[in-house]
C-alpha cells in the first residue's frame, strides 16, 4: 500500500469535539491516526488486516474457546474500539464488554484447497473502523477431530507482540475453563492511557531531539529503485505474495558469527540485507524499515494494542565497505536508531514531509523483520488437552514493495520474501532469495571481502548470464570489407552499386574509379597506416574515396561539407591526414592546414601530376590497418578520433550480412552524414552483399528522397530514433515505399507509444530493429526485434550481436546480477583501436578484457544498462546523466520517460539548469501547448517530488544535431519565468467555489484560486481527510479521498467533483435526479460565499 502521508504542520481551524455519549472516548495513538487514514485512503483494501490461525487436534469445547474469547475481548480496550470521524477527524469509542460472535462453519466434506480459500477470504475480508469492533473470528470443522480456528484482527488494535499475548491468552483462558479454575493473568494496561501518554512525550524536549536526530540522517534519502518486473502503475496494488526459503544450516552459524564479534544475529542479517539491497539495486544510498516492538514498560508487555513502530536504517556504500566494515557500521546506526526510537514513524513521516508520492510508501520502500528465538515461543502455551499448532491465513496483501522477514527454526531460518506482485514477479523475487543465501553464505566465510566482491549468483545462474553475455559466433568471413566489395563486383560487374541524383556507378565501374584515384593517392605519397580525408557532399564519390584510401593501405577521414570550417580545420590537424580530397581539388573554406588537396574526380593528364601505377593487392589494406576515423564529441569539448580496425568493421559487416539479411535485390538508402558511423551501417552491408545503394539528396527531407523517381523500391532505411519520432507523429506525411521490409534504428531510447503507432500501421509487414553501438565498437553492438510486446513497456536495445561480448559491472569493476543497473562494457571483434594520439583516453576507456585472448580490450561505454528477465538489454541513460539537485540524486532519463509516457507529450528533454530541473516538453500531435503546471501533477502523481522539474519550456520540436540525435546544447533557457507559480485566478464555476470554500474553510487560509495547489497551500494527508468530509457533508456526495491526491489544483478537483456527481445522476431515475438537482440549487443559494 502506497500513500501519502499524514502531515499536521499547518494549523486549521480545531475541530469540532467527539460528541458526547456513553462509550469511553479519546484521540487514536500516532499510529492508529496513520492506519486510520490509510483505511480512508484505500477503503477496504485488507493490507493491515493480522490473522492468527491456530489448527486444533482433539476433543475440542467450543463453548470453552467462545468463552475465552470473549474474556480476553474484555480484558483489553483496544479490541474493542471502533473509531468514528467528526469533520473528517477521527476519535476512539471503547465500547463495553460483549460477547464475540464465533461464526462456526462445517467443512468437514471439503477438500484442502476449500478449507484454505475460505480462511483467505475471512482474513482478507476488510474491516469497517467506524462500526467496529476491529476483530472478528471463525471456528471451521475440517475433520472429526480437527478444527480450524481463525482470528483476524486490524492492525489499528494489534500488532505482532499482541498476537502473542492474544495466543497465550486464550489458551489460558480456555484451559482453565475446562479444568473449572481461575487462569492467573496479570492485569493489562490501558491502551487509551498509552495514546495520551504518547502525545504528550512528543509535545516535549526529548521527542524534539529526537526528531532532529532523524530529521538530519534521513534528509534527502533517495528512494530505493528496485529492478522492477513490472511498469511502476500510476495508483499503486496491495495485492502481493509470498515466497519462503530455508536457509539450511544458516541459524547456528549467524549466532555463531555474532557472538564471536560481539553483535546480535539481527545485525548480521540486517547487514545481509542491505548488501544484497545494494548489489541488486546498484544503488549505495537508500533506506530499509526495522519494526520494534516498542514496548518499554511492565505494563504495554501485557497489553494488546497497536505500540509497534518502526525504525529505519540508512545504508551507505559509497566507500565500497567490506562485508565486516558494514557490520561495524550498522551496529553503531541501530544503536543510535533505538537510543531515538521512541519517536512514532507517523510523526518521523510527517516532519519528513513525504507527502507528495502516492506510488511508493514515504522514507522506505522494503521491511526488515528479524524475530528472535523467544519470539517462537508461541507453543509452549497449550490449550489443555488439544495439539495446537499455528496455521497460513492466506493474507496475500502487501504493504511494501519488498519485504524479508526472517525467523529461526532450529539450525535453520526461515525467509520469507514477501512482495507486491504489480511490481515484482515471483520468479524475480525467488531469485532474490537465492542471491540472500549465496550472499550471506559468503560473507559468514569470508566478512573481509568487499560488499561488491561477494558471489550473489548460483552456478545455474551465473552460466545463464554467461550464456546472455555472448553473442553467437561469427560465420567464416572476408578479413576486409574491401576483400568482400571485390567479391561481389566480381559475379555480377555491370550491376548498379551505387545510385545517386547526378550519377550513378556500376559495380565494376564503383571498383575502376577506387582503382584510378588510389593510384593517384599511391603518386602522392599516400602510404598503408596514413589517413586520407574528403569533405563532400553524399553522392557515389565519397565511396569511391572511401574504396581508394583502402586500395593503398589507408583509413578514411569523412568531413561533412556542412560542418563549421574551424571544426573541420581541427579535425584535419588533429588527425594528421596526408591528403584531402574534394569534388574539384578546390581548398576548403576554413581549412587552413597546408595539406595536400586532390580531386576525388579524375581530370586531364597533368604531366607534373601524373598518375603511379594502379594498385596491386600487396598495397591494400589488411585487418589491423585502419579502416577509418570517427570523431565524437568529447566530455571536455574537445573532440576526439575513434580508429576503427578493418578487423572490427569487417566483423560488424559480416554479422549485419548475416543479421539484415541483406541481397542484391535490397535498394538501401543512403541518408546518414558521413561524419557519423551510421553511414558505414548503411553503406558497407550493401556493397557486400551485392544490394544497391541509393544515396539522398543533400539537404533532402526523408519524405522528399522517398518521392524522388531515382529512389524507388527502398527496402532499407537506418533513421536516427529521434527523426524516426518525428516521421511516426504523422506517418501519412511520409510516402513510405511499398517495398520497404527493414527499417534499423538507433542513437536515442526507442519510446512504445512509437512502436505502437509504426505496428497500427505496418503489423509485422516491415521488421523493426533497435540497434545500440558506441563509435568506439564499430557502429553497433546489440540490436533487438521490436514487437508488439515493446507497444506496453520501455522498448530493449537487445541482445549482443555475433562476435560480441557485455558485460554490466558496478563502479568497482564486478558484475551485476540481472535486473541491477551498471555500467555496459562491450568485448569482442569490433572493439576499435583507441583515441587518436589520446593514449591516456584510450587507457581509461579502453580497458583489458579478462575474458578475452591475450592483448584484448573491451570499451567502457558509460551508458547505465540493466539486463532484463529476458536476458535483454534496457538503456537507463548515462552514467555522467546522473546529477544532484539540493541533495537528490537525479536521472534525468527516468524524468523523460515518465514525461513521454503523459498522452499530452511527444517528446521530452530533461536537464539541470542550476539547483532546478528543467524540462523541453513538445506537445503531441493534435495537441494544444500543454499546460506545464497540469504536467508537474500529473508527474507528481507517478514521481517522487525531486524528479519533478521546476521549470518548463514548450517547444515546437526538439533541436537535432547533424547525427539526429537531439542537441542538448542547442535547447532555450526557460528563464525564470517559467517557474511554476501559478497567478491567482479566482474560482470560475459553482463547482470551484465550493471547493474554494472548503479549501479555505479546511486550511485556515486566505482565498483560495482556480490553480491553487492543495498541498502547496500546505495541506496534508490529514487535512484531507476533512475535506472530503466537507464535501459530504455539503453536496451529500462521496469522493474517495484518492482523488484529492491526484487532482490537486482547485479546479482539478472541482472537475472530479462534478464528474462524481454526474456519475451519480446518470445511475439514479428522472425523478430521483430532479430531486437531486433541487437540492443542489438550495445548497448553492445558501452556501457562504468567499
């Protein structure tokens, strides 16, 4: 269960008093107001419902156990409570002593399965508070002589210690009513004394220090990001289940362990927990709950009532502790935690302020529950002549994302990993289980190892994952791409091979014009290792320098005609290229190198110039010669050169042969820019596999090319992602040709709502790849087949391609577990060369692969993966995305696939401007602007409050660079203007001066406008509550109270209110609806105006 919380820091006007009666009245403990509210939030949802079933063998009395029942009711105030609300505010009625009705139902002709489903339908069945009492019971006959006997009561009036009592109790009770004695019982205390007493503690100087303990170690705690099975829903399940494993032999040697370092078994458990939290998470900073007990008088050890609370403990592995500097750690936190444990943890949620996410619960998203052996001491208590023994309850809620509660059987222990089942699958979460028992298994043996160096996987596991790391070996393959151009030249030489606007080339034409100009390349002394350079448009020409520079030995330098000459002029020094070439042999603009220039077009015989000899095959280039050079933008923003092996591209063309498919039927498309390695993706595959190559117009538009008459029956396309977003916004606007049947795409996270409107159009008639590839890997490095299942959930960069190792680590270097978020590191045939002329670059990025042969290397990407259940890959964003904002840790990426998920967005941008977050929405298509303060409450409702930015700017579209990614660089400052804060607007309907009023009225405030935002005005949870209430009580209609969470503007909620109401006429008779609306109309002319 997932809510906000109760948060009583701005005053309002005092409500009105419990009315008087003859029942026992007073104010709910800290706790019980929590509950309370929760039950209000959520009605009927069975989360805090507490079963004991006890499953009797013998001669059973019933009237013995009814009459215990009944005395042990009587004996304590709590279970016979019920709690009412005035004006939204809730107050305690004990009720007087009365027997409890004992339903009693006849199973006995049922089968198991029977039995069990009706005990979880009595345990799950919800309470009503305000009637109360907060128990209700069931004997079930399953046997002559067998008896299930089910008691359920509300948290609100119980807690794990009283099940206890209640246990103890009842035997007592009813041992003593068959034996005709009295049971010797010490009095219990009084529960309403403990609320008051409780109360008043924490309107003291102790409880304020203690706030400000807990108020500095939470500050800031980052929510714990489990790899989550599911999509986070937007209103959060209870329903959950429940997975145990026993920990063989494991109870002995914790205790075992603890003693020798002088700690208890929990710390060591505690410390497990955390460190498995950490490996599987990858997250060093987050928050576990510990429940305490509590109790710290004679008295509250006797009595039955909700004292539990619960602590919290904050992990840090920032400094990569070992497994027994943890231990050092957590001992010192959890001594600290119960020197300040007194404080309620609903009075700890409340100074915290975590009220605004209704996804996740506030401070801790995971419960540690550790019980000692005394806590299993349940079955000493007997039930005179009867075999008593504890029975399941079938209570399948969840009240938190991850749950572990431990318990001692003997040498062994009991885990049991309870979770909520819309977040976490139960294959997921046995696994989780299994990596606790390695994990803990290893740290026993071995506490000096590194957290991050303990073994978390199986033997069946780990080879899983090796299994998912590798891609499939590659077939026999040319050593060159060259070697395979040649090939395909030879079989059918007057074949096209590349067609562009103003000329086209035949297979054996495109191999005579590399053959002249390498010749010419050869006169000028260019030599096997040099680079050489060309800055042309797109066309035939740049292939057949491309060609030329391999002819001779050389890699190639493409310069993009549109680049800015200082960039250009850079890249030709820092590169050290030994020949450029243009389509004239004119210099460039700009480029002021000295270099030698050369046309890439032969001319008329220059007798100063003339031409060597053509090219012999011991002049070509060979596998670890360079291919060509690649620069990419520079963290530093210097830009560095990527030098690719003809090893690794011949690898990369030889896996797309094999993984496109492509033919000499295939027409490719030809419309990357040349500077960007998408255009070796384009280009080489083609040419070796005999297809043609149909090279764009400069400066053309896709929908444009399409229609050109020369680039009919296009089979291929590779897009950029981002463009891709922009041509499926309006898929009629682009002639797609009939022919297409592959369309490859890359550089930016794919968004499902996008794959769904391709699919709407296309079914499966045109397949669609997700490619990823850093440069530095040779164009690509994992691609996956999108389908219909990618429509529903963030859309996987796959799997790796043949040749191809990955591997995820965490900062220190070690693997992650599937579902972990780390840092991709890719091995394999196509891993480039390094940086050019950056050796200290290259020694950082460029790193020995363990798994690979002797003088391997695999490169860090810096890009934050995660593997999936299904041995996919899923981009999180960048390492270096990861940013702080006043004291949060932030991924923008998760920010911008919450935004692109809203129906009002196309596309979004998120950064940090200063110490706020910033966010470039552009409007989905048939959109108006969207309203940016209606898009922070619709985040606010699926994000914690730091990921919701502050500032906001509304674009047409976002801008692209050259390589179609987007230009971050390149986005507006919103300024300050753009901060949200809405200007007053007075209430505009009758609807929103009904609320107004009640907002003031509630809140103690000022008028109140249209756009004001409930809880920025500073109400809270509790507050809430009352205005719910209010509109109870003054439009006699019933709005749950989730409502006010999700629509919390004054003219959002005055919207639902109508709606609510207008659902309400729909369902009611002409006439029952007249009579409605005239009371209305009276309500409307008598209600106060602001």
């Amino acid at each position: 269960m997932s809510v906000p919380d109760p948060q009583p820091h701005t005053p309002a006007p005092a409500a009105p008093a419990p009315p008087a009666g003859p029942h026992t009245e007073a104010v709910l403990s800290v706790g019980q107001e929590r509950l309370w509210f929760l039950d209000q939030f959520e009605p009927g949802d069975p989360a805090y419902n507490i079963p004991l079933v006890l499953r009797f063998t013998g001669p059973l009395h019933e009237e013995a156990l009814s009459a215990a029942l009944d005395a042990v009711t009587a004996r304590h105030e709590a279970l016979r409570s019920r709690f009412p609300a005035v004006d939204g505010r809730p107050y305690v009625v004990v009720d007087p002593p009365a027997p409890v009705p004992l339903d009693r139902v006849d199973l006995r002709d049922q089968p198991d399965a029977d039995v069990l489903a009706r005990i979880a339908e009595f345990t799950n069945r919800p309470f009503d508070l305000a009637q109360g009492p907060p128990l209700r019971a069931a004997l079930l006959r399953t046997g002559e002589h067998a008896y299930t006997f089910c008691l359920v009561v509300h948290h609100i009036a119980a807690d794990g210690w009283s099940l206890g009592l209640l246990r103890s109790e009842l035997a007592a009770l009813y041992s003593a009513h068959r034996t005709g004695t009295a049971a010797e019982l010490a009095e219990p205390g009084s529960y309403l004394a403990h609320a008051a007493g409780e109360r008043a503690w924490l309107d003291g100087p102790e409880a304020a220090a203690a706030l400000d303990h807990w108020r500095q170690l939470l500050h800031a705690a980052p929510p714990l990001a489990l790899p989550l099975e599911h999509p986070r829903p937007e209103t959060p399940s209870s329903l959950g289940a429940y997975h145990t494993r026993v920990l063989h032999g494991l109870g002995g040697a914790v205790e075992s362990f603890a003693r020798a370092r002088r700690l208890t078994p929990f710390m060591v458990l505690a410390a497990a927990y955390q460190a498995l939290l950490h490996r599987c998470t990858g997250q060093d900073d987050f928050c576990v709950g510990v429940p305490t007990a509590a109790r710290t008088t004679v008295d509250s050890e006797r009595t039955v009532g909700y004292f539990s609370s619960t602590l919290v403990l904050r992990a840090d592995f920032t400094a990569a502790p070992s497994f027994d500097t943890l231990l050092r750690r957590l001992r010192g936190d959890w001594l600290r935690a119960l020197t300040h444990g007194r404080v309620p943890f609903e009075r700890l949620t409340e100074e915290l302020r975590h009220n605004r996410d209704t996804g996740r619960t506030p401070v801790f998203q995971t419960l540690l529950t550790v019980h000692t052996q005394s806590g299993g001491a349940l079955g000493e208590h007997r039930f005179a002549d009867l075999v008593c023994a504890e029975g399941d309850g079938g209570h399948t809620a969840a009240k938190f994302e991850l749950g572990l509660d431990i318990r001692p059987d003997g040498d062994d222990l009991h885990a049991v990993f309870g979770h909520r089942t819309d977040l976490l699958g139960a294959e997921q979460v046995a696994q989780l289980a299994a990596r606790f028992e390695t994990l803990l298994r290893a740290a026993l043996a071995a506490p000096d190892t590194p957290v991050h160096r303990l073994p978390l996987l199986g033997a069946d596991e780990e080879a899983r994952c090796r299994a998912e790391a590798t891609g499939p070996a590659l077939a026999a393959h040319p050593p060159t791409v060259l070697a395979a151009i040649d090939r395909a030249a030879e079989r059918v030489p007057g074949a096209p091979a590349v067609v562009g606007p103003d000329e086209s080339l035949t297979r054996a034409e495109l191999a005579a014009a590399g053959r002249e100009l390498a010749a010419r390349l050869l006169a000028r002394g260019v030599r096997r290792g040099d680079l050489v350079a060309f800055c042309l448009p797109r066309g035939p020409r740049p292939v057949v320098a491309m060609l030329a520079a391999w002819r001779v030995g050389a890699g190639y330098l493409a310069l993009d005609p549109e680049y800015p000459g200082a960039r250009l002029d850079f890249m030709l020094r820092d590169s050290g290229a030994a020949v450029l070439l243009t389509a004239d042999g004119a210099p460039v603009d700009g480029i002021d190198t000295g270099i030698p220039v050369l046309s890439v077009t032969p001319g008329p015989v220059d007798p100063a110039d003339p031409a060597g000899p053509l090219p012999g095959p011991g002049t070509e280039a060979g596998p670890d010669d360079p291919a060509y050079v690649i620069y990419t933008s520079g963290s530093t923003g210097t830009p560095k050169g990527v030098l690719v092996p003809h090893r690794a591209l011949a690898a990369r063309v030889a896996w797309m042969r094999e993984g496109y498919g492509p033919t000499g039927a295939d027409r490719v498309l030809h419309s990357a820019s040349l500077s960007f390695d998408t255009s070796a993706e384009e280009i080489f595959p083609a040419l070796a596999a005999g297809a043609v190559l149909v090279t764009a117009r400069p400066g053309a538009a896709l929908a444009d090319q399409l229609a050109e008459p020369y680039a009919a029956g296009i089979t291929v396309l590779d897009l950029p992602t981002p463009y891709w977003h922009h041509l499926v916004a309006d898929l009629d606007e682009t002639p797609w040709p009939d022919t297409l049947r592959l369309l490859v795409l890359g550089a930016d996270q794919v968004r499902p709502e996008a794959v769904a409107a391709w699919r709407a159009r296309f079914g499966d008639t045109v397949r669609l790849i997700n490619s990823y590839g850093p440069t530095e890997t040779s164009i690509i490095a994992t691609t996956a087949d999108l389908g219909a299942g990618d429509e529903r959930r963030r859309p996987p960069i796959g799997r790796p391609i043949g040749g191809t190792t990955l591997a995820v680590l965490d900062r220190a270097g070690s693997p992650v577990p599937p579902g972990t978020p780390g840092e991709l590191v890719i091995g394999g045939a196509g891993v480039g060369d390094g940086y050019l002329g950056r050796p200290g670059a290259t020694a950082r990025s460029f790193v020995p692969d363990p798994d690979g042969p002797p003088g391997a290397r695999r490169y860090r990407t810096g890009d934050r993966v995660r593997r999936r259940a299904d041995g996919q890959l899923e981009f999180l964003g960048r390492l270096d995305g990861q940013v702080k904002v006043r004291g949060f840790r932030v991924e923008p990426g998760e920010v911008e696939v919450a935004l692109a998920a809203l129906p009002s967005v196309a596309e979004a941008v998120v950064s940090v401007r200063g110490d706020r977050l910033t966010a470039h929405v552009v409007p989905a298509p048939a959109q108006d602007a969207p309203d940016p303060a209606r898009l922070r409450a619709e985040l606010a409702a699926v994000l914690p409050p730091h990921l919701v930015p502050d500032t906001w700017a509304v674009l047409d579209r976002l801008p692209l660079g050259p390589n179609g990614k987007v230009d971050r660089a390149a986005l507006p400052d919103p300024g300050p203007a753009s901060l949200i804060r809405p200007a007053f607007v007075p209430p505009r309907t009758e609807a929103e001066e009904l609320v107004a009023d009640i907002w003031r009225q509630v809140l103690g405030t000022g008028p109140v406008g249209a756009r004001d935002d409930f809880f920025d005005l500073g109400g809270h949870s509790l507050l809430a509550t009352r205005v719910i209430a209010r509109v109870r009580a003054s439009a006699d209609l019933t709005v749950p109270l989730r409502t006010l969470f999700t629509h919390r503007t004054c003219a959002a909620f005055a919207e639902a209110v109508e709606a609510a109401l207008l659902a309400e006429i729909d369902a009611l008779s002409d006439a029952d609806a007249e009579e409605l609306l005239a009371a209305q109309d009276a309500l409307e002319g008598t209600r106060p105006r602001s």
